[in-house]
C-alpha cells in the first residue's frame, strides 16, 4: 500500500525513506532509520515535519544496506525533536568492522551538546539556496527562522556556493553509474525477486530483472550505464567527478569563516501524489538543495520551522565533517525557542 503524507493523505510523505518519516510523524514509532543519498531523509522529514539527519559520510556503518550509490549513501534518524535524534545517533554512530567506510573517529557526547547556546555563531546563507525556485512561502519561513537564531545572538551573512547549479546533473551522473554497478547484482540467482520458469540463464537474467525492478531504477541503470561506457566514461562520469571535488571546495572554502549553512530543505512543501511522476526531470530537481552535501559529505539536518498551506517547512543546518554536535546544538536552540516541532496531524 501506497505511503501517504499524515499532514495531508493526497500528498507524498517526501520520497524514499517517507515510510520511516511519516511513521514517526503519526506517532507509530518513537524514532526510525532512514537512508540519505540525495536528501532521503531530511527532505521526508521536511515534508512529514520532523527532524531528520544525514551524518558525516563514514560517521555511521552501513552494513545491510542494499547500496544505492556507494560513495554517498549514509544512515541516518529521524524523530520528533532533536534530542531524540542526538540519543539515537549517539547510539549508531562509530566504527564498524563490516563495513570499510565507516571512520574512526571519537564520538562525541551528541545529548550534552544541546546546550542552547549560539551567542557569537556564524551562520552563511548560500544565496543560491534561496533563489527564484524556492516558493516564497518557503523562504520567509527560512527568514523568520534566521530571525529567531539573530535573536539568541547568532549572526549570518550571505555568501555563494558557486558550483550549486551543477550538483544536480553530477550528483545524477555518479549516483546512476554506482546504482548500475551496485544493482548489478540482482539477477535473479541468489537473493532478491527471482523470476518463475526461465527458459534458459539468459532468460533468469532479463526476465528478473525487467520485472523485479521499477520504471524510476531501470531508468538511472540506463543512465549510469551508459555514462561508464567506453568512449562516455570521461565526458561524463570523470567531469562529475571533477564537479563533486569543486563543490566540496565551495563548502571548504566557506566554512573557514562560517560555523554553519542554513538554507530551506526543500524548494516547497510537499507535493500532491502523482503530481510529478510523469515529469523526472522537475522531480528530480526538487533535490536541489539537499544533494551539495552528499556530494561532499559534510554532515545536514532538517528541523520543521513553519507551515505552508497546511504543509510542515524544512530548515535545513549544515556543518563540517564530523561536526554534528554544532549542528545539533543550532537545530535544538532554534527548535527550544520556536513550537513548531509540537505540532501533530489531526489523524
């Protein structure tokens, strides 16, 4: 059965990972998990109005994980507050033998960092998240949110992330090519959907393949197929490659000066069901603001900071590498001063 938003039952509760965001914004579930390649949790936690983190890239194992996209896929919680997403990646975060991306790195007590306090914080404003295709709707709920952290003694500015408008088409690029190798897998011989009376191997392959996979998945196989093909290899995925290191710069370039990047979740609030299955390309834009920091894999939480026509809005927190206490601690002081994180679906 069909995933719906609990705010609103025509609408979609925000892509992949909506299952775990809208079962912990009906209050089914205390917390769930949710897995992060372009903004697979946070922007389901935008549009379910809860709080949803992508960690660190390597901050968290990945072991049975089906692998989307290797090099950007990442674990994450999502929950009604922020304290309950600190104590759950407290819980999940830390070095596993299983898995050879995830990092050794101290974590850090992630509850005692809620400490309210953001006096003196440098918050950057990418002017390129706030463009002209976010709703309007949107971006004064950001502006009210800023509002608030200025309050409390934060201070922002606006600066640029210049390479902003070519994530989408690298992030496409990579994410397929590493979905054709990773899926490659599922031919219908050890695990997975298995066709019934092939005719022959041959046939056990096509046939599972072609009727265990959707039109979306077949669809970025095709692409990521062909972009690693001899003679496209380098037209395409290495210039994406080149692309995600540029992009990975704007952030480094910017947090030299700044704590933390703010900006929306996602361009509007969620959209009706079926709205935009027939149009890819305008769904896959409504990743925009999410997938820079896949691409570089600096932590990013979404926070719920208002309503649009009855729809919850996402404020989206970035920090450095490894740096999710700063973000935590952005998000609960932003979340303790405002009440939009109370509010429940009349269900």
């Amino acid at each position: 059965k069909q995933t719906t938003n609990p705010w609103n039952k025509d609408c979609v509760p925000g892509g992949p990972s909506g299952g775990s965001a809208a079962a912990v914004a009906a209050g089914q579930v205390f917390f769930s998990l949710g897995s992060d390649t372009g903004g697979s949790i946070r922007q389901p936690a935008a549009c379910c109005g809860v709080v949803g983190l992508k960690p660190t890239y390597g901050r968290v194992s990945r072991f049975g994980l089906i692998a989307f996209a290797s090099s950007l896929d990442q674990i994450g919680p999502i929950t009604k507050t922020v304290e309950d997403n600190a104590f759950v990646l407290q819980a999940i975060s830390g070095q596993d033998k299983m898995d050879s991306t995830s990092v050794n790195v101290d974590v850090p007590d992630y509850v005692n960092a809620l400490d309210g306090d953001v006096k003196g914080l440098k918050i950057a404003v990418p002017k390129e998240y706030m463009s002209e295709g976010v709703h309007a709707s949107v971006k004064e709920k950001i502006q009210a949110a800023l509002d608030v952290l200025e309050k409390m003694g934060a201070v922002w500015e606006e600066v640029s992330l210049p390479h902003t408008p070519y994530a989408l088409a690298s992030y496409y690029f990579i994410s397929s090519a590493e979905a054709s190798a990773n899926l490659a897998r599922f031919d219908g011989v050890r695990y997975g959907y298995r066709t019934e009376n092939p005719e022959n191997l041959l046939d056990l392959y096509k046939k599972s393949r072609s009727e265990g996979f959707g039109e979306e998945v077949k669809r970025r196989i095709m692409i990521g197929t062909f972009a690693l093909s001899s003679g496209y290899y380098d037209a395409y995925y290495k210039k994406a490659q080149q692309v995600r290191t540029l992009i990975k710069q704007d952030f480094d370039n910017v947090f030299q000066k700044y704590d933390v990047i703010i900006g929306p979740t996602t361009p509007s609030s969620a959209f009706k069901i079926g709205e935009k299955i027939e149009d890819p390309l305008t769904m896959y834009a409504n990743d925009i603001l999410t997938i820079p920091a896949n691409l570089a894999g600096n932590p990013a939480i979404s926070v719920p900071c208002g309503f649009t026509n009855g729809l919850p809005v996402g404020l989206q927190i970035l920090g450095k590498p490894f740096a999710e206490e700063t973000i935590y601690r952005v998000a609960h002081a932003y979340e303790q001063a405002t009440d939009h994180h109370k509010a429940r679906p009349a269900l």
